[in-house]
C-alpha cells in the first residue's frame, strides 16, 4: 500500500475509537501537580519562572480589566505548546495540524473579545470599524473593508497555527524520506540530509514554541482593543 505524505495528518483511531481525544489529554497528564511541600523540584520551579515571565510579557499591554484573562491565556499557551511539541515525537499525532481544532480555539475566543467590546464600551469598538478623518464619500468602503477584516482575524489565527506545523512536518518527512533513499546510492549526501534533518527539528522545535506564543500574543492584542 501507497502511502501519502499528508497521512500522517489523518486522526489515528483504534477499534474504531479516535484517538484524536486522547492526544489533547496528553498535555494535561504531564503537568505538575501540586504538593505540600516546601521546597518544590527543579522542574516545577522552572515552569513557575516561566509563567511568571510569560503572564508578565503578556499583560504588560493590557489595562486592569484584561488581567482576568491571564489564567486562560497561560493555559491555552501551555497547552498549544504541549501539543505542538509532542506532535515531534515519534510515531505520534499532532492535533494541531488539523484546522477544524484550531478554529474551535480561535473563534470563541475571539468572539469574547468582541462581546467583551460591544458590552463595556460600544461606541470604541464600532468606532474601530470607521478611522478618524475618513473623507465622506470613502465611509462606506472603510466600514466593509474594516468589517471584513474584523471577520477575518479568526481565520488567520487558525490557518497561521495549521499551515506552519503541517509546513514544518512535510518538510522532516521529505527529509527523513529523501535520507532514507539515498543511504546506500549516496552515504555521503545522505549523512548530509540527516545533519539538515537533525537542524531543521531543532528549528521545529522552535517554531512549535513559538506558534503557541503568537497565537495567544494576538488573542491578547484583540482583548486589548477592547478593554
């Protein structure tokens, strides 16, 4: 059987069960839990330093109001970034990849943001639809124009998330395979390949983390318009 390159996006099941709800459980089992002990390990003592980092980097921007959000958006952080790493992984699924998860996370969230906007100031979030100074007869082209891309915002956050994974793993596939073939035509060029496969996991790694940062940094810079 023929295998495609694009299978490996296809959500595993097993005796017929997806295993799709499994994997978007995974990042919650391998967080720390609480304890009552004093002195806490290494490895929750650097997760404690980087969200403290995080949550500061993030609402730095934002007014009183917008700290509500931090608990959600370091959770969506945490868990996008656990997802998209272990989709690196060996013989695993990367729910990331699929644009219909990543739309149910973007939606919703950006449509709170406009709610929050539309309940607390109304006149500030439909005065972004029209800039100061427009001349008259542009008025209502700037407000479709604006409108449109209002829409659009959740969209781009998903396609933003699905298109750079599933670029990322094409890639190592491609690499892995054209690798695989060379090793006893070319050893030479095939070694080559696999210290270009091994970098390109590391920038992989890379993007995964940075992906997850994006998308929340945006979810907060739509809040921050409406707050």
């Amino acid at each position: 059987m023929v295998l495609s390159f694009f299978d490996q996006f296809a959500s595993p099941s097993f005796l017929g069960v997806p295993l799709m709800g499994l994997a978007l459980l995974m990042p919650w089992v391998m967080f720390p839990q609480p304890n009552s002990q004093w002195l806490a390990n290494r490895l929750t003592t650097l997760q404690a330093w980087f969200m403290n980092r995080f949550t500061q980097q993030l609402l730095m921007p934002l007014n009183q109001g917008g700290h509500k959000w931090a608990l959600m958006f370091a959770s969506l952080m945490l868990f996008l970034m656990s997802l998209n790493m272990l989709g690196l992984l060996p013989y695993t699924f990367t729910p990331t990849t699929q644009l219909s998860l990543n739309m149910g996370l973007a939606v919703p969230l950006w449509l709170a943001t406009v709610l929050i906007g539309l309940r607390n100031q109304p006149t500030v979030a439909l005065g972004h639809l029209l800039p100061e100074g427009t001349p008259t007869p542009l008025i209502p082209v700037l407000i479709i124009i604006e409108t449109i891309s209002l829409f659009i915002r959740p969209l781009a956050l998903g396609v933003r998330l699905t298109a750079n994974l599933t670029a990322g793993h094409l890639l190592i596939q491609l690499i892995a395979t054209a690798s695989f073939v060379l090793m006893p035509m070319m050893p030479t060029v095939s070694l080559l390949t696999i210290i270009l496969l091994v970098l390109l996991t590391l920038l992989e790694i890379a993007v995964a983390m940075i992906q997850a940062y994006v998308f929340v940094l945006l979810l907060s810079l739509y809040l921050q318009e409406n707050v």
